[in-house]
C-alpha cells in the first residue's frame, strides 16, 4: 500500500526514479527479498560466531577498517554460511505464494511465477498441468540444494574457505 503510485512513496518512486513496485518483476523481486531475510541472517550469523574473534582484532591492529576486515577477513571465512543462506532463502522464495500475489498480481509475462502457475491449474481444474508444474519446482529446488549440500561439503572437507 505504500509503494502504490497513489501513496506519496510510490507516486515519488515513479514519478523520480521511473521504478513501480505495485505489480512489477522490481517489486516482485524487493518483496521476496524482505519476505525471505530472516532466512539469511540465521546461517550468517551462526558463521559469524563460529569465527575466532581473533581474526578481527587482528585486522583492526594491522590497521584495516570495519569495511575492509568484512570483506577481507570475515566474509571468505563464512563463505559456507553465505552460500547456506542464500540457498534456504532461494528455497523459500521459489515456493512462496502470498506475498508474490499480493505485490506481483498474476500478469502472465511479468509478474507470473511458478507458485501463482500452479495455483492457476488448479483453480481451472487442470490438476494435470498443476502436477507437473509442481513437479518440475521440486526437482529445481531439490537439485540447487544438493548442489549447493555437495559445494559445502566438499568446502568443509577441504578447508578451504577463501
């Protein structure tokens, strides 16, 4: 309601910066990031405190910003918490429904999602079509995270984290 071009935000958004984000793929993608965050941040912040605090104050006595030891320092050393987090998020996006509906609508071509693809098979009663929508979602998903399972192990197994 507040990014819609009829609200003093959204009029400002698409009268200065030409971007709406009430029924667009810009919104649609800003809506299931915000949606999905707090599956980030559980992952990063486990890695964050598995990491030894040496490491920072290290890189504060040689002399390094805040900026600079994140991503230098800390950053590399969690690559396997990031790519974890940005998979559990993918995951949940890739199956979300409500926020997608509400912020993208259901315009084929531009706002229409797999999720909304399946719910719209179902609704005509072409439960044929729904299953293998949902089908070819499972496999997706479920290949992108053994994928990325397999890539944090092996990173785990060899140690190497840079």
């Amino acid at each position: 309601v507040a990014f819609s071009p009829n609200n003093a935000i959204g009029n400002w958004l698409q009268n200065t910066v030409a971007i709406q984000l009430i029924f667009s793929f810009p919104g649609l993608v800003l809506a299931s990031m915000i949606y999905s965050l707090p599956f980030m941040v559980q992952p990063i912040q486990a890695g964050l405190s598995g990491l030894s605090s040496n490491m920072k104050e290290s890189s504060y006595v040689l002399g390094k910003s805040r900026f600079t030891t994140l991503l230098k320092v800390l950053m590399p050393n969690i690559k396997p918490s990031i790519l974890t987090a940005l998979v559990l998020s993918f995951a949940h996006t890739m199956g979300e429904f409500g926020v997608v509906l509400m912020i993208g609508g259901n315009i084929p071509g531009v706002t229409k999602v797999a999720s909304i693809a399946i719910y719209d098979e179902v609704e005509s009663l072409n439960y044929a079509a729904a299953h293998q929508y949902a089908l070819i979602l499972l496999l997706l998903t479920f290949g992108i995270l053994v994928t990325v399972y397999s890539l944090n192990k092996k990173i785990s197994l060899t140690g190497n984290h840079a």
